[in-house]
C-alpha cells in the first residue's frame, strides 16, 4: 500500500533500553489494508511490534493516538485491547473493520439494494454525462464541465452529496451516483435495525475503498487531475470508466470473511478525539504516537472519506467567489505537528499527557519531519524526568509520497522513541 519495506535493518540504539526488560513476543496478524493511505506503517508492524514487547504488560491497552488508516488495529487487534483515537472520524469507522465483528450485513445484497436506487436517481440526471470509450480531448473535457455542473443542481432527492459536490471531479456523476446510493442503503438498514454499528462501518469502509479505487487521482484527495493532453485524458477516463458496485462488492466478500475469521472481541474502544483529549481520558496504558511528520494537513489529502463518513452536506472552501479546486470542507482539521512555530508545544502536551496518564510510550517520527530527532529526544527526556527510561531504536524503509512530490518514493529513517516508565 503506501510503505514499503526494503530489507529493513534494526540498527543500534542510540540509547540503550534498560537491561532488566522482560521480551514478550508480538507477532503481527496480517490484515487486509483498505485505503490507499500516506504514511501507512502497515510494513513496519514488525519493527514496531519488537519495541511494543519490551514495554507492554498484560491488562493494559494499547492505544494508536494517531490511528489514520489503523495499521495498529489491523496488525495488533487480536493480542490486546485496543484504543483507536484519530481527530478524524473516518479513522474510528476503519478501525471498527479490524476491531469489532460484522454479524448482520452479510445478509444483505447492498448492491442490488443500491442498484434500485441508482436507476431511479440516474434518470433525474442530464443524459449527456456519460464518458465514451474514444473521444477527443476536447469533447472528454466538455463532458467533464457537464459533469461538474451538478455543482449547481437542485436536487428533489435525500442523498445527493457526492453527485452535486464531486461529479467531473475524482469521480464521474454516475459514479458518485452509486457512491450515494450505496451510503443511502446503509443508512435505512442502521436506521431500520436491521443492522448494527459495526455492521454500518464494515460498509462504509468497503465503500471507502470503492471511493479510493475508482478514483483518478493519485491516491488521495488534494486536487484532482485535469486532462490536458490525450494521455492524461486516457488514463483519467480509464478511472471514469471503473464500475464502482464491482469493487466495492469484490472487497466486501473478501473482508468480511476476514472480518469474521479473525476479529477478536476485546472490549476494543473507538474514539475521534484531540490527541491531548484522548490522553486525559486514558488508564494507564502503552501509547502509540504516529503524529503527522511534514507540513502538509492530513485533512487536505483525505476530506473526501471525512465527509462520506459524516455525510453532512459541509459548506465547501472558496477563494473569494471561486470554489477551491479542491472542494475542501470548510472545517477541515489544522494539526499542531504540521505548523513549524506550534510542533515543539504540541510534542510537550503529548509527553505530559501521556506522563499524566502513568502511560509508556511508543513515539513513530523520521527524519524528515517538522523537528530534528535529536531536539525531539531531548524535549522527551525533559518532560519525562527521571521516573521514565527514554531510549530510541531505528530502521530505514522506503516510503511512499503517493503523488505528494516528484519522487514516488524515499528512503527514510524512521525512528521509535521509547518511554517506559521506572
């Protein structure tokens, strides 16, 4: 998905844990990824799991602060309780597939349900939306304008967010079409109780999943891409062209038999709070922090699945009258570890909040962050003081930008900085 290994190394501490540390042994599950995601440390499990056994204890929960894409839950679900927290409330409905059992929507066809739907909505549409097969430039980008002029369409139905918003852009109309039909079904069936919560999630993050591979975009949701030459336009109504109820079927099937085969009831909590919220709230536990590392928002690159999640019709950003490029919600999250003159106090709050919390601490970071490791040590050591051992391992993997740059990948350092209390 989004990280890739390449032969990874652990490499020496540069300070060494304490001697007396009692190794458990932490064996990752493999899990079926669902997103296409950033940063995913889903290749990383290994590394991460050899740090976790030199700090867990029994009883005591595993908390993913930053869960994102949920590589925590997927991996570590069946071993311990799990606390996933992300200010991002996709992130909680992610972490339901991994952590919590879908017993009921298997008796559910969602697409022939959705299908029913579709026909009717369809027919309400212009008829001069569809993309052919061969065209030239200039007619794909008059289909496109036509598509993007739903924006301005009054619509007599209940669910139409992602047709009227995003038609013509990372998805065509027909698309989105099926996008909000198949939320709709999910939403009569939860409200009906015919299904349960988790049921619901384990839909929507299989249409979370449909959204990311019907996409033609890069993998994310920034901006979307314009056809400006014939290749361009070949590849983007490839993407056009993709049957949403197909993927999001195939990965249904495939999920919920993993889902019912390998979810471990464990009192597993999902929550979608501030990091320093989630902390105040917390037992005494072992945390993991995955924080943003650069300057860019996460709430920019993957809107889309916030607001197919929440579905809540949101004002959408302008520049002056203009609607931005990329239809951003309004209220999108701004994070602290993404703004150069807030990173160091946000680190601060997180180091006391989990001291605060009698917690240990697992902290992912690289070298190419917002703040220099070695600055980032001494900030831990600091707010730990002498009742915390604070040590870090590291290892080099190959991480993918997904589009963010020129390069489509890197080499990084990821380091693990470690905080166990004495």
């Amino acid at each position: 998905m989004s990280v890739l290994v390449d032969n990874p190394v652990f490499q020496k501490c540069e300070a060494e844990p304490p001697a007396n540390t009692d190794t458990l042994i932490y064996t990752p599950r493999q899990y079926p990824q669902v997103v296409k995601y950033m940063g995913s440390k889903a290749a990383i499990l290994p590394f991460i799991a050899a740090e976790l056994a030199k700090v867990h204890a029994e009883g005591r929960p595993f908390v993913d602060l930053f869960a994102g894409a949920c590589a925590i839950s997927g991996g570590f679900g069946h071993i311990s309780k799990i606390i996933s927290n992300d200010i991002q409330e996709y992130s909680a409905v992610i972490a339901s597939t991994y952590l919590k059992r879908a017993e009921k929507i298997g008796k559910f066809d969602i697409v022939a349900l959705a299908n029913n739907i579709v026909s009717v909505n369809v027919a309400a549409l212009p008829d001069d939306l569809d993309y052919p097969a061969e065209c030239t430039l200039s007619e794909f980008n008059k289909t496109e304008k036509r598509n993007r002029a739903l924006l301005d369409k009054d619509f007599n139905y209940t669910h139409h967010l992602f047709t009227r918003v995003y038609s013509g852009t990372w998805w065509s109309a027909l698309q989105c079409v099926w996008i909000d039909a198949i939320r709709e079904v999910l939403d009569s069936l939860l409200a009906s109780g015919e299904i349960e919560k988790s049921d619901f999630d384990f839909g929507l993050t299989c249409l979370m999943h449909a959204m990311a591979y019907t996409s033609q975009g890069t993998g994310h949701y920034a901006q979307y891409r314009d056809a400006k030459t014939d290749l361009g336009m070949s590849d983007i109504n490839k993407y056009r062209r993709v049957f949403v109820p197909t993927i999001f079927k195939k990965k249904f099937d495939t999920l919920l038999k993993w889902n019912l085969q390998n979810v471990v009831d464990r009192d597993h909590q999902l929550v979608a709070m501030d990091y320093r919220e989630c902390l105040a709230s917390l037992p005494p536990s072992v945390v993991y922090a995955d924080p943003p590392y650069a300057f860019v928002h996460y709430s920019r690159f993957y809107h889309a699945m916030e607001t197919i999640v929440k579905y809540d019709y949101p004002k959408i950003q302008h520049i002056g009258s203009k609607i931005v490029k990329g239809r951003y919600r309004v209220d999108r999250h701004q994070s602290p570890f993404c703004i150069k003159t807030q990173v160091k106090g946000a680190f601060v709050d997180l180091f006391s909040g989990v001291k605060d919390s009698g917690s240990d601490l697992l902290l992912s970071y690289s070298n190419t962050g917002m703040i220099d490791i070695d600055e980032l040590m001494a900030l831990a050591s600091t707010a730990f003081g002498n009742t915390y051992d604070v040590w870090f391992d590291h290892m080099t993997h190959t991480h993918m930008t997904m589009g963010r740059r020129e390069d489509r990948s890197r080499q990084v350092r990821e380091s693990l900085i470690i905080a166990k209390k004495k």
